[in-house]
C-alpha cells in the first residue's frame, strides 16, 4: 500500500474514533463545516488553502490525552491552535490534526492567593475580561499587548508584553503547567520540582521553548502582579511622528532623536514600544517619508511621566506630543479601552475577513542599545524604506519595523535561568512587509531577503530572533541557535525524557539529541536531509539555490561574509560554528508562491454559505455566487 494511503487511511480511522468518542470533530464535508472553516481560516494570505484532514477542539484535558494517545498510534500528526497568531504560520497545517484549544478558555482569578489558572485555548483578552469585571485596580496579568493572542503561545516562547521591564517575562511569572504530553499522560510541573528532577527540567523548558515541543499545554497557573503606585494608575498612549522631509535637516535630526531614543537608559517603571512605518498609500513625492509610533505604558503618575519625558526626550516637538497624547487612568479601564486601540491594527489583522486579509512576511532580531549597534540599524532602516518606496512606487503594500522595548526586570534572571535566553537585550524587533496582490510575492520576498542580510549581523550572536516572532524561511538546523542560543543542548536533553520517540515535531521545533554523523555533515545535500515541508515544500529541496548562508554575519572560514567581532564580542554566546556545520536559511524567493500551490493540489473548495466569510480564501469563484457560479 501507497504512504499517501496508508496516511489517508490512519486519518478516516482516527477521524471515526473521535466522533464515536464524544470529542469535537469537524471536517471539510461533514455536518458541521463551518466549524471547520473558521477554524482553519487565517488572515495572512500565505496560507490561505491550508486544509488539515480534521480539526478537533477537545473540551477538556482527558480529551486532549484521548488525542495524543490515537493520533501517536496510527502516526496522525498533530498542530496546536491557540490564538493563531504565529508569525510563520505553525498554528495552521496541511495534513492530520489541526488540534485547536478554542473551547479551553476558562480563566480562574484567585486575588486572595494571588493567582490566575488560564486554560489552555484562552487568550489574554478572557485573561483581562476577569480583571476588569473585578474592577481589580492595580492587578496585572502579565501577559501579551494584543488581546487576540493566544495565552499559550505567549508564555511559552517566553512571552513579551506591556509590563515586561516592570514584571520580567511573561514565563517569568509562571507558577504552574499542566499538560498532555506524547504517550498521553496528563502531567503537572511546577516552580516547586526541584531543578534537576524530570519535572523541574521541564517547567525549565516551557518557559521559553515549549511551544509544541513537549507536549500540549491545556493550564497555566500564573503570580498576579502589582503596580507600584498606590491608586492603581497606568500611564499610557500613542502618538505617530511624522517629521517632514521637506524642511531642511529635518531628518538628520529624526535620525539623531531615534538614536538617541533606543540608547538612553530607561526606567525599569517605563515601556515605550515602537513601529516604523512606510506606506505605499501615503503619496509623497519624497521617498524618505516614513513615521514612528509610539505606544507608552508607565507604572506611576502622570507628573512623574512628564517629568522624565523632557528628561530624557530632547526633540521638542516629540517630548511634547509624547506628552500631550497619554492619560493616566485606572487600570482596569487601561486594559478595557487603551490596550485594545493602542494595538487596533493587530486586533484587526487577527481576524480572516474582509479587506485586512493580506500577505505578511516577517523576520526577527534581538537588539542591544549601544551606541554603535543603534546608529547603524537606524541608517539600514531609513535606507530600505526609502529603497521600498521606490522599488513598489505604485503598488499597495506596508514596510514595518517595530521595536519591543525589552530589558528592566526581563534582565535580572541568568540567561540559563529558563529556556528563554535573550535576557540582556534591550529591544526585540521583527520586520513585517504587507501586501495584497500575489503577483508581488518573489519582489517582497527578494527585498525582505536583502533587509535581514544587512540587518541580521547586528542581532545578538550575529543570528539571534524571538521564537514568539519566527521567521518561516529559517532552517531546522539553524533554528534552535537562533531561537535559544546556548540553552539548546540542554533543550534537547529535555526533548529525550519526554518526547524520545520525537511525536511533537516541526521544522523549528527542538530536535532530539543529534548524532555526532549528523553534526559533522557540513554539505549542503545533508542539511537538505533535515528539511520539513512545515516551513516549504519539499518539492524545493532538489533545486539549486534553496539554501542561503548569506543571511547571517558569521559563517565558516569558506564564507566570504566578515564576522563583526565589535558587535558579537559582549553578547557572551557561543558564536562558533563549532561542529554543527554551517548555519543557514532559506532563500526567501525560492519559496513564491511554494505555500499556496501545493496546498491547491489538496485544496476542496467549501461550499458557499452565506454564515462564513471566505475572503480569506483568495476572493475565488465562490465569491462571485451573485453571478451565477
């Protein structure tokens, strides 16, 4: 018998098993396909005919355990949904089960001890609801900016939000994890295991690597944090700079306020996050046209935010507007209102319908704020925006580079304290590139290629990125250095105890313990070997040019490309290659279109129902149903 049918076969088994059980089911063609559809729906385009053979939504934790235990059997692999919110689009997949937690969102808040249990489909807006219905001034969460995002995909890539230099990750304040893990049994970790226990090794390891790499998580009990001001107050706001290119020296100023906006010193009481932004819409006849925006959140009052504004912001104009547009309010009302506006845009672009579905491409990197670092990504930004501008005159489409303001109390644990290892960074910041047309795919993914290239030797380690904001085009060998650094041995070790027979697996995820004939295979044809279609086809992998080293600012001693020893020196990694063989990605425009047609080749179109949305779909036939179709 085919694989293809013994594959078909284990899917149409575990498909009836699971229906016969009681367990939420949906298929494409079966009584409930919608159910389906907006499960699968996603609005990033890239991904948009991603059809898993079923979605099943368990109900409770001996659900999730009754999946895992068929699905390892027959061989059906497994993808975790939460919020759907990943960058490189792991919670969506092609084939078995598309296990999506959207029933477990449960949230328990226990002020009295200090506590929140989060089930584990919630998303940090059911988090916020508990608070502000409490009417609980001055309790964070400390959880993710936008409230669509998925609890757990947050806190278990580390998790960076609005309080993170008052608070630390969010992972940090994680207490407690249950989860499914691969042979089914229901298990409870906890910051009580002791360190070098099997537990204690695993609550280590879901504090920073352990989405889809252990096992599913279906709770979270979490510490409640407090602000220090005694009224419960949160300062925050938004404000969009867009200095005018027209006047003289205007931009040379712009530059020397940004770099000395991202080097200054801030309080640990202070978050400001920040997004430039080039948009094709914006007509300008200046290809330097581009703005800032600026979302601020500050533990204490108003006067004391004002105060260190004009101390430490020396552009007038902008220390004024930073000013003039924040509030000081409650909380509560803070996480009610402002949070959600502030982040509209990406509230917005979570849901798949209408006009906000798009193509998105994204790329990460991990930023420390000293002088020398800073003034050279702001030049290579102004310089490809303004490359961006000329190279898509025309078109419609959006360049965003957005910083998250880091560091505070994210660096008081030791790098090896969890997994999560990029402790002393300052900024973690990703490029997103948006555009409706596909036609412009191979031209956005050729200029986002060209970006990292120049912007990646200045990561931490020359390569390092935030697993909570992947790039898809990463290699599965590079992308446990990239993500963890030097945690992944020990990462890996982890993977051994509890996942030895590699169930949770995907083309970034933690790897087993290599063997030394996998370590020393340097040739491109052996890296080609461990390549997952989860990040392309593989269909890709026999064709020249798929892997590119360029990407990184340090290669072997036969790579032309010069290591940068004043940027790499203090990030107290090790930047060796060592025996694992060069590090390399994929070459972002090998992969046009990859995604979209070889999920065609499987694609069943849904029938047209006037209950779903399916302009996520690509805008097809269906659509035109008015005409007779």
């Amino acid at each position: 018998m085919a694989d293809n049918d013994i594959k078909t076969m284990a899917e149409k088994t575990i498909i009836a098993d699971l229906i016969t059980q009681g367990i939420p089911t949906f298929t494409p063609s079966g009584p409930k396909a919608s159910e389906y559809e907006r499960s699968v729906a996603t609005a990033n385009l890239l991904y948009r005919f991603t059809r898993p053979a079923c979605v099943v939504q368990p109900e409770t934790r001996e659900q999730v355990a009754q999946v895992i235990k068929k699905a390892k059997k027959l061989r059906v692999p497994v993808t975790i949904k939460c919020g759907g919110h990943s960058y490189a689009g792991f919670s969506t997949t092609n084939e078995g089960i598309l296990l999506d937690l959207v029933r477990m969102n449960k949230v328990d808040l226990d002020v009295d001890n200090n506590l929140v249990t989060l089930q584990g489909g919630a998303l940090w807006g059911h988090a916020y609801k508990a608070l502000v219905n409490g009417r609980h001034n001055g309790i964070i969460i400390n959880g993710g900016r936008c409230p669509t995002v998925g609890v757990g995909g947050f806190l278990l890539g580390g998790g960076l939000g609005p309080f993170t230099r008052s608070f630390g990750m969010g992972c940090d304040t994680l207490k407690e994890a249950t989860l499914v893990t691969a042979d089914g049994r229901i298990v409870t970790v906890s910051d009580e295991n002791k360190a070098n226990s099997d537990e204690g090794k695993l609550f280590w390891a879901l504090r920073g690597a352990g989405g889809g790499n252990f096992g599913v998580v279906v709770e979270f009990k979490m510490y409640l944090s407090h602000l220090q001001n005694e009224e419960g107050l949160v300062v925050a706001g938004r404000y969009t700079w867009f200095p005018n290119p027209a006047v003289e020296g205007a931009m040379d100023e712009f530059t020397r306020t940004m770099e000395q906006f991202y080097t200054t010193s801030w309080p640990d009481s202070i978050t400001i996050n920040s997004s430039w932004l080039c948009d094709l819409k914006q007509q300008t006849s200046s290809e330097l046209k581009l703005g800032v925006r600026f979302l601020v959140y500050y533990d204490g009052t108003k006067s004391d935010f004002d105060a260190l504004i004009s101390d430490k912001v020396q552009q007038k104009d902008l220390a004024k507007q930073l000013k003039r547009r924040t509030l000081a309010e409650k909380s509560t009302r803070f996480l009610h209102e402002t949070l959600a506006s502030q982040w509209s845009e990406e509230t917005i672009k979570a849901f798949p319908s209408g006009t906000e579905t798009a193509h998105k491409l994204y790329s990460s990197f991990v930023f420390k704020n000293d002088a020398s670092r800073i003034k050279s990504v702001i030049s290579i930004i102004r310089q490809e925006m303004a490359a961006f501008r000329r190279e898509f005159a025309g078109e419609s489409g959006l360049l965003q580079v957005t910083w998250i303001h880091s560091g505070g109390k994210a660096s008081a644990k030791k790098r090896s304290e969890t997994a999560f290892r990029w402790r002393d960074c300052t900024y973690h910041a990703y490029i997103m590139l948006e555009w409706q047309e596909k036609w412009l795919e191979m031209d956005m993914r050729g200029f986002l290629q060209k970006f990292k290239e120049k912007l990646r030797p200045f990561s931490m380690m020359g390569c390092a990125a935030f697993i909570n904001f992947p790039d898809a085009a990463l290699q599965s060998n590079a992308s446990e250095r990239v993500y963890y650094g030097n945690n992944r041995q020990k990462l890996q070790r982890v993977k051994q105890i509890w996942d030895k027979d590699n169930f949770f697996q995907w083309n970034q995820g933690v790897r087993l313990p290599q063997p030394e004939a996998n370590k020393t295979a340097n040739s491109m044809s052996a890296k080609a070997a461990t390549f997952n279609a989860k990040a392309a086809p593989m269909s890709l992998i026999s064709g020249e040019g798929l892997l590119s080293t360029s990407s990184f600012g340090w290669m072997s001693e036969s790579n032309s490309v010069s290591p940068q020893p004043s940027l790499l020196n203090d990030d107290g990694e090790d930047g060796s290659l060592g025996d694992e063989g060069e590090m390399v990605d994929i070459d972002e425009q090998m992969l046009t279109d990859v995604y979209a047609s070889e999920q065609w080749d499987s694609f069943d179109h849904p029938a047209a129902s006037g209950k779903i949305n399916y302009s996520a779909l690509g805008r097809g036939i269906i659509d035109l149903s008015n005409l007779g179709f």
